[in-house]
C-alpha cells in the first residue's frame, strides 16, 4: 500500500484552510447582526434617528449575506460527499 503524503498534506491544508474561513465568514455574519441590534436599540432611544435604521438594515444585509455563504458552502460539501 502506498500512501501519497503530498496529495494528502493538500487535502488536510484545504480542509483547514475552508474551515477557518467559514468559521470568520460565520462570525462576521453574528458581528453584524449584534450591529443591527445596537443601531435598533439607539433608534428606538431616539438618539440617533434615520441614519442609525439604514445602518440597521445593511447591517441585516450583511449577516444574510454570509449566513448565504456559509451555508452554501455546507451544502457544497455535502454535495461533494454524497454527488455520486
């Protein structure tokens, strides 16, 4: 049996390397919605009126985008696991 180290140490590096990423896009995503929170809260106080709710609102666009991410990059995965 032989066992090829390079084709491996790749596949481990890309694997790892894909994790992280997903791991920070996911974050990002909480980042953001915490975000929408806080200028949410600040417009209902009063203080800082109609430009905190358009922040609030790309704030949301933001988290929905990379929870889009994330998640397609799960369904690729698993569509790379059970393609065939």
């Amino acid at each position: 049996m032989h066992i090829k180290w390079n084709a491996l140490a790749q596949t481990a590096g890309f694997s790892f390397g894909i994790t992280v990423a997903v791991v920070c896009v996911f974050a990002l995503g909480i980042l953001a919605l915490s975000r929408r929170e806080a200028a949410v809260a600040a417009v209902r106080e009063g203080g800082e009126g109609a430009g905190a709710a358009g922040g609030g609102r790309l704030a949301l666009a933001g988290a929905c985008v990379c929870f889009a991410l994330c998640g397609g990059a799960v369904l690729y995965g698993l569509s790379l696991i059970a393609g065939k």
